[in-house]
C-alpha cells in the first residue's frame, strides 16, 4: 500500500510538470499565465489544499477588472476539472470555485455562478465522478461529488437570496430591513432554498469507519471547515425569515403555513447529523429552539382554524334546519278537516287558496 502510494505521488508529480510546461509554451501569453496559476493551485498532491497564495494568484489572474479576463479564468478552472480523474485535482479545483464565491471578485463570481451559460443545479456535472486508483482515492472521490453539490446549491441560494452568502452580512440593519419589506410569498421560495442547502450540507460523507481517517486528511478539513461557514450563514439567513415568518402566521393562508411548516420539519430533520459534523455553537442551540417554538405556533393556529371551520359548518347546517322546518304550514289530516275550511297552503304566488266541498260525478 505503502509502495503504491509512492507511485501515485510520482506519477501526480510528473503530470503537473507536463501540464505546466504545455501551459507555458502557449502562444496566448495572457491566457498562459491564467492556466499555469490554475495548475499550481490544484496539484495531484493529496495531503495538502492549495496555499494561500496559490489562491490568491487565481483570484488576481481572474479578477483584473474585464470579463473577457475572468471568462478565461474561469473556463481555465473548470476544463481542469472536467478533464481531471484524480480526486486530488477535483477537490481543489472545487476549493478554487469556492473560495472565488466566498471573497472572488464580483465579475469573476458572476462568470462562475452562470458557467455554462444556462447555470442551473449540477452544472458542475460531478455527480457520477469516481476516482478508482486506490481505496483512498476512492474514499476521496464521494467527497468530491458532496463538495461539488454543496458548491452548486451555494450558488442557487445566492440566486434566491439576490445576493452571495459572503455578502448577506455586511450590513444587518439593511438585510434585516429587506427581510421585512418582503412577501411572505417570496419568504417562503428564499426558506426553500435555504432549507435545501442545509439538507444537502447535511450528506456529507459518514465518518463511520475509514471516513473517519479521511476527515483527518488535512484538504477535506479545509473543505470543511470552508462548508461550515457557509451553513453559519445560511443558518443566519433562515433563522431571520424564520423569525419573521413566525411573526405573520396568522396572516398567513392555509397553503402557506403548510408549506412553512413542511420547511421546518425538513431543518429539523438535519439537525442531529449537522451537530454532529461542525463544533457546536451556542447560536445552534437558539437557531433550533426558535425553529421548535415557531412550529409549535403553526400547529396552534391550524389546530384553532380547524375547530373554526368544524363549528361553522355546524352552526351552518342546524340553521339551514331550523329554516327548512319554518319555511311551510303542515296541514292538518283531510278526516279532521270540516267542509269549507280555509287552510294555508303553500302556493308558488305565496297566497291562500279556499278549499270547499268537492263536487262528485253521480
């Protein structure tokens, strides 16, 4: 095993030395610094994510100022990841696209979230992506398609949310302003993109048995430790529309508290496996407490709509009763009758008839 690793890290290295000299020697001098900065960052080494200055030179490199320059950048990155079968290299590249939405520029963002140009979930086309070198590349390989689903779902709750994670922040008073001033229409479709990121954060490969090993490879760690920042900020942003959701629930149509509902039932399905994967924090323990409290009002409210609506086709029904049984005079039997007896009846004119002798045929 030891043997076969060594080789592994011999024939990664010789890759990357081949794939930058084939960089260098393009005649596109500009296009070939962008495509040796985007080498350097994503290595066949496995041990060990990018440096931080490897990262940096792909965010300058893409982040100079005009699209055509973070267009190259971009397509540089992603042709290195649909063309690589290495985990290593996958896993990085994926890092690099992450790292370019969390503090990238804004033109070279808006190049990554719309590649190819249609966007839409699972443009990075990984979910099938398998690494079958070796055992460990193949433990890496299931890391790669949960990092790169986790990179996707990023991106559409940016585009729910009208703006990136990284820049939800930046002022609360403002973002909580914009909260309030929404629809609880459009609340609920931001929930529901929300709710699907932590539901996707959520499958991150098992740590039982050899995950366990796996986590402690330093590039899944800083993986990670990337992923749970995000979820701090997604778990920000659903506890607001939470909270402000709560606050309009008996506003609120039947239609929309069942699909609020169906929301917090769906972060509380997460729960024990996302407590399991980060460090806890104390704003966990407020985040799933308001989720508990917010759902106990929601069934309150449905609970007294039901009994509403039960006593008023009630009442309903024993009025429409009473009015039937008023509506006709009931006649006395014909035998009790005497001959020429004015009786009420009920006519389509609403008057009175006289009822005398009935003439019979001899």
């Amino acid at each position: 095993m030891i043997r076969r690793r060594k080789l592994r890290s011999l024939v990664g290295i010789l890759k990357d030395k081949a794939s930058l000299v084939k960089a260098t020697l393009s005649t596109n001098r500009h296009v070939s610094s962008i495509r040796v900065a985007v080498l350097r960052a994503t290595t066949h080494d496995m041990s060990s994510p990018p440096s931080e200055n490897r990262i940096s030179a792909v965010l300058g490199c893409g982040g100079q100022g005009t699209r055509r320059t973070s267009c190259a950048c971009v397509d540089a990155l992603m042709g290195r990841l649909h063309a690589t079968r290495s985990a290593a290299v996958a896993l990085k590249c994926l890092l690099v696209a992450h790292s370019i939405v969390a503090r990238g520029s804004f033109i070279l963002k808006d190049q990554l979230s719309f590649y190819p140009s249609s966007g839409g979930q699972n443009f990075l086309n990984l979910s099938t992506f398998r690494d079958k070198s070796d055992n460990d590349t193949w433990q890496l390989s299931s890391w790669v398609r949960w990092y790169a689903a986790v990179v996707e779902q990023n991106l559409i709750v940016s585009r729910a949310l009208g703006c990136y994670l990284c820049n939800s922040s930046s002022s609360s008073s403002d973002h909580s302003n914009k909260v309030l001033a929404l629809l609880s229409s459009e609340l609920l479709c931001e929930m529901d993109a929300l709710v699907g990121y932590v539901e996707c954060t959520r499958e991150a490969p098992d740590p039982a048995g050899d995950h366990v090993e796996m986590r402690r490879n330093s590039l899944v760690y800083e993986v990670l430790g990337l992923v749970g920042k995000d979820y701090r900020l997604v778990q920000r942003e659903a506890s607001l529309r939470v909270k402000e959701l709560g606050d309009r629930i008996k506003g609120m149509s039947s239609g929309e508290l069942t699909r609020f509902l169906d929301g917090l039932k769906r972060l509380e399905g997460c729960k024990e496996r996302l407590l399991s994967l980060f460090l806890r924090r104390r704003s966990d323990d407020e985040f799933w407490d308001t989720i508990s409290e917010v759902k106990v009002k929601i069934l309150e409210v449905v609970e007294k709509r039901e009994q509403e609506k039960r006593l008023v086709t009630w009442v309903g029904g024993e009025d429409h009763v009473e009015r039937k049984s008023t509506r006709f005079w009931i006649k006395p039997p014909l035998t009790e009758r005497p001959s020429g007896t004015v009786v009420p009846v009920a006519i389509c004119s609403g008057g009175w008839s006289r009822l005398g002798p009935t003439p019979v045929s001899v």
